[in-house]
C-alpha cells in the first residue's frame, strides 16, 4: 500500500535514485574514492557496495524539499537503497521512500506506475535516468542523462530552474509544459 499524501506542499516531485543521484558498483572497487561503503547479503551472498553521490545531489534534495513533497522511488531492493538514501539525506527531506516491491512489472521489466501514488498527476513530476521506469506516465517524466561517475557533472544543476517554475501553484498541470520542454529522452534546455 502506497503512503497518503501527508505534506501540505502542492507538487510532488518522485527521485529515481540509481544512476540518476548515485551510481554504485558491487564488488567491484570504483577508479574514484567512493562516498560510501557497505555490506549486505543478496541472495546469500555477501556482496561490498561502493557509492559514489553525483555531483550537487545531497544539496538538490535539500533545496527541492522546499517546493516539493519528496519520494525516493527506486526500482532496487531496500535493504541496498536504503543506506544510501538515509546518507544523502540526513535531515529527512524525503518523505517517502519507494523500492522495488513498489514498482509494476511491465514487459519483463520494472515500472514506477504513478498512478498507485494517490497523488493528482496534475501536480507530480518523476525525475529518471530510466525512460521505462515511467512508461506508464510519460507525460510526467523529466528525463536526466544517466550518471556514473563523472565528477564535473551539472545535470541537477541545470533542472533545477524548470523544477522551481514547474513547482509554482500559478501551474495548474506540470504535463503539457513537461511534454514541450522534453526532446524524445532529454530535456530541451533551449526551449
């Protein structure tokens, strides 16, 4: 069962969490120093998490839980998700916080059906790296470009203005103005 809307804020903005504010690696020790390091058994195996945070992510949530109701929804299983969203966000910006038992299956994969939310699709914006992982709601996907590692990446800098506009009461559905500001997977930072 989905969390009723409990903030008082009007929109709600839903974060993908892998490889759009984090990239982990499994085992495998990354070329940079990671953020954060962890065990955990999957499948009973004894598997080392290493994080590393994309660039401004820790700050993004901070300044985007001004204007939105935060979740967290994340196709990956809470027991690995759940250290590193408890890292970035230290002071509980996130209201809620979604994992893979969460998600829909759709053509053998994983999807975040927003409709399950219980919040007016008028006002909820998912933010993805994965354009499967909204294929059900299109029109309230704002597309990221994929993140691994790159440390001069800007990309949460750069949404952060349509985020602030589109979080504005004065709009009345954030879908058409997502709908024009997307080409194909990307956003149009011309429009």
């Amino acid at each position: 069962r989905f969390p009723p809307k409990i903030s008082k804020k009007h929109k709600t903005l839903v974060i993908d969490l892998d490889e759009t504010l984090v990239h982990s690696f499994f085992d495998v020790y990354p070329k940079k120093k990671p953020d954060l390091s962890f065990e955990i058994t999957l499948e009973n195996k004894e598997v080392h998490i290493y994080t590393l945070i994309r660039p401004g992510a820790i700050d993004f949530l901070k300044k985007m839980s001004e204007l939105f109701e935060i979740v967290i929804f994340t196709a990956s299983v809470s027991k690995y998700a759940l250290p590193i969203i408890n890292f970035i966000d230290k002071e509980n910006k996130c209201e809620f916080k979604l994992f893979r038992e969460h998600c829909s299956i759709f053509n053998n994969g994983f999807t975040k059906d927003l409709k399950r939310l219980s919040r007016d699709l008028n006002n909820l914006i998912i933010l993805d790296n994965n354009p499967n992982s909204f294929f059900l709601n299109k029109e309230n996907g704002l597309p990221i470009k994929t993140w691994i590692d790159d440390t001069h990446d800007k990309e949460l800098f750069k949404i952060m203005p349509y985020l602030k506009f589109l979080a504005s009461e004065k709009i009345q559905d954030v879908r058409p103005i997502l709908t024009k500001i997307k080409r194909g997977n990307e956003i149009n930072y011309y429009y």
